[in-house]
C-alpha cells in the first residue's frame, strides 16, 4: 500500500485519559440503571433491556436514571451533562447494555 496514502488516512485511535474516564462513567451509569430496572420492572425484555410493564415501574426506573445521572454528574465535575448524555447514548448504541 501507497506510504504517504496510509500516513494520511489510516492511524490507530488510541482514546485520552479524559476520554477514557467518560465512556468508564457511561458504561457504569448504563449498568447501575439497567441493574436497578431488573429489580423493579416485569416487563418484556427488548435489546437486552427489560422494560417497565405499567407507569408505576416506568416511575421508578426514570427516577431511578435521573438520580443515577445527578449522582454521576456530581461525581464527575470534569464532564458536563450534555457530554455524559452524549456519551451514554454512544455505549447504548454500541450495545454496551446489559
């Protein structure tokens, strides 16, 4: 293969401390949610994700996922809201999901 077309467009990714941080945070915020879900929700279970069978479990597991998110928030000042979001949206999408 052509050296100076393999120097332009072809590198190995090696992801920051900071990057790393992130995606560790998202894969545990994905994972404590998911745990708590399967202890309060009897429903089907889509994508490797149970669901709630009625509005009082959707209740809980969205309260559940907005103290998860405020908790991670706090414990990660370095990161704002909307890169965490992101970034858990990221690892969801990758199948990161228990």
């Amino acid at each position: 293969m052509n050296t100076a077309f393999a120097s332009l467009y072809q590198s190995d990714f090696t992801p920051t401390e900071s990057e790393r941080r992130l995606s560790a945070a998202a894969e545990r915020y994905i994972a404590e949610t998911e745990a708590y879900d399967r202890t309060v929700c009897t429903g089907p279970i889509k994508h490797g994700a149970i669901m709630p069978a009625n509005a009082h479990e959707h209740s809980l597991a969205n309260r559940n996922a907005m103290r998860a998110m405020d908790r991670l928030c706090t414990q990660h000042p370095e990161f704002t809201r909307k890169q965490i979001l992101r970034e858990v949206s990221k690892a969801e999408s990758r199948g990161l999901s228990l």
